[in-house]
C-alpha cells in the first residue's frame, strides 16, 4: 500500500498568490490531496483556489494556530505538507520533503529559509528569528536552525500527537518544542524563500507577533521546563531572604539580641515561600513527565512513516507506466470532493452512494 499525503494551505486574503502555490504543488505532488482552509477572507481566495484544484475548507475563527488546529483534526495522511499560502516558500520543493520525511523516516522535516531576494525578510522579522531561536535553543537543546518556519511536513503520528493549542503565528513555537519535547526525529531542507507577489500583504506584526511568540517560549518553559523555572526563582528568592538576614545574624552574634525583629521575620517568610517554591518545581516536574509519558504513547500508538522504493525526484507512489493514470484518477478524486464540499455548504443532502 503506497504511502498517503496531503498538503494544507493556511490562506487570509491570498487571491494574489494561492492559484500558484496549489498548482506547484500539484505539480511536485501529483498524488498529493491539497487542501486550502480559507480563514475569513475577503477576496477572492476561495474562488482562486478552487479553480487551482484544491479542495477548500473554512476556518472562521481568525488566525494560523486555528486552522492548523482545524486542519490536524480533519486530514489523516502518512505525511502532512503545511506551506503558507503567500507563495514566498518553494513549494516546488515540496517533493524533496517528503521524500525526506519517508526516507528517515522523520516525524518533522522543516523548510528552513533561504532568502534569495532583497526585502524578502524584513530585519526585523530576522533578528526576531535569531532571537527566539536562541531562547528556545537555551531552553529546550534546539537543533532546528529556522523555528518560525512555516513549509514542514509531519508524519501522522506527529500530527495524531500534537495538541495545537495555539491561536496564531506562535504555532510553529509550539510545534518545534513538541518535537523537542518528544526527542522526535527531526531534519531540515534548505529552501529559497522570495518576496511575496504584488498584492499579497503580510499578515505578520514584527513586535505584536514576536512579544506573541516570546511569551509562548515561556509560558511553554514554565509548563515543560517547571524545575528549572522554579529553581531560578527559589534562587532569586533565597539570595534576597540572605541579603535581609545576613545584618540580622551579625549583630545577634555580637550582641545576643535581635533589635531588627521585622527584618528577621521577613527573612524568614521570604525563605520559607523560596523552599514551598522549589518544592512545587519538583511536584511539577514529575507530573510534566507523567503527561510526557502519555503523550509519547500515542506518539506511539501509530505506525512510523513507511518508505515505498517507488519514492522517487518525479513521483512518490507512481510507477512508471502508469504514473499519468494515477494521477489523472487523483485529480478526478480531488474534483469529486470539491463537488460534495460545495455541496454540503449549500445545505444539499449527499446519499452514502454518493460517495
């Protein structure tokens, strides 16, 4: 049984570039099922990318963590292609990938960005990149060089696996520490990453969206990381209880009196919070592991990415004599689908016949 993939697309407002990036990757992918979940757009999105030959959802709820929430609850396949619809990734790379993810096999192989034109990625947005990535890296033992990148490809038992909690641009923080948390194994392809085409508008805030992301780091570090967090902050803790106490103990030891009694009472209440502090990292860590222990049983709980020799630059799955048949029957799949998605969001009833 030749292995499945699908491709989804995150798209606001994208008229301008989703035609292109669905048909590259049908393409690079002829045997690939690709999925462009519309989220409140405007204009012409879903229009274009119907034409394209994509299968076209909605998610209404605003924001790139929702749909990917949406999108890894609705599509089971072997390996899962997610590209920003902005055609700034190559997604006539997207044969590379997967080829990758399936020859590892890997749970996660990410698009790391090349930049290739001038004004592609704005300084701003770079130095964000670094400084995150070295937060994480610091963190979490981050090998991933491009953390916010947005062209990755799972296998199902990542996808099966990752909770998606997030709501926004902060869901690629969360996926890299997932993997991260895991131990999963993880690569990387270099790709160009280019200006967007005239018309296409960046959704992406430089400060709103990084002080976003920073604060997912440590919100994540505190929930994955308890008794580091914890430890810093008995520590800081202790060292002011100290600083108060030590002229306590000093004039005892030359006087036998304790004249600063508020300031020996302080000390003491600010040592004992810094001991219950260190105490709860502890009961925190071990009930991090207990949910890191469940977590990778359902990890687990699917099959590894299954290489087919048949994976080959031009095709994944399709044999040589009858690589057009199949991909002809394919884009008949995906058109038929379309057709009851249409239908279904006009209100028609669809007989089990139907499908």
């Amino acid at each position: 049984m030749e292995p499945t993939i699908a491709c989804v697309v995150p798209c606001h407002n994208e008229e301008a570039a989703v035609g292109k990036v669905v048909r590259d990757l049908r393409a690079a992918l002829p045997e690939a099922i690709v999925y462009v979940y519309d989220n409140a757009s405007t204009d012409r999105t879903v229009e274009v990318a119907r034409e394209a030959g994509a299968i076209v959802r909605q998610e209404p709820r605003k924001g790139k963590g929702n749909v990917i929430r949406r999108a890894f609850a609705d599509v089971a396949a072997d390996a899962l292609l997610i590209i920003d619809g902005d055609d700034t990734y190559d997604a006539s790379r997207a044969r590379d990938l997967v080829n990758l993810l399936f020859e590892g096999p890997y749970d996660q192989v990410v698009g790391a960005r090349r930049v290739t034109d001038d004004g592609a990625y704005r300084t701003g947005h770079a130095a964000g990149n670094k400084l995150l990535t070295g937060a994480v890296r610091s963190l979490f033992g981050n090998d991933v060089t491009d953390m916010l990148s947005g062209y990755r490809v799972f296998s199902q038992r990542f996808v099966k696996s990752f909770p998606a909690l997030a709501r926004e641009f902060e869901t690629e923080t969360e996926m890299t520490i997932h993997a991260l948390h895991l131990r999963l194994p993880t690569a990387e392809v270099a790709v160009d990453y280019r200006v967007r085409p005239a018309g296409g508008e960046s959704k992406l805030r430089t400060y709103r969206d990084g002080w976003r992301i920073l604060r997912v780091i440590l919100d994540l570090a505190r929930r994955e990381r308890p008794s580091l967090v914890h430890t810093v902050i008995a520590g800081v803790l202790a060292l002011v209880s100290v600083v108060l106490g030590i002229p306590v103990i000093v004039d005892f030891v030359r006087t036998g009196t304790v004249p600063r009694l508020p300031t020996a009472v302080l000390a003491a209440a600010i040592m004992t919070i810094a001991t219950l502090v260190l105490l709860v990292g502890y009961i925190l860590e071990s009930l991090m592991h207990m949910r890191q222990e469940q977590t990778r049983l359902v990890h687990l709980s699917y099959p590894a990415p299954a290489y087919s020799p048949r994976l080959t630059a031009r095709g994944a799955g399709i044999r040589a004599g009858a690589g057009r048949k199949t991909a002809a029957s394919r884009r008949d799949a995906i058109a038929r689908d379309a057709e009851r998605y249409r239908d279904l969001e006009q209100g028609q009833e669809i007989s089990p016949s139907d499908g």
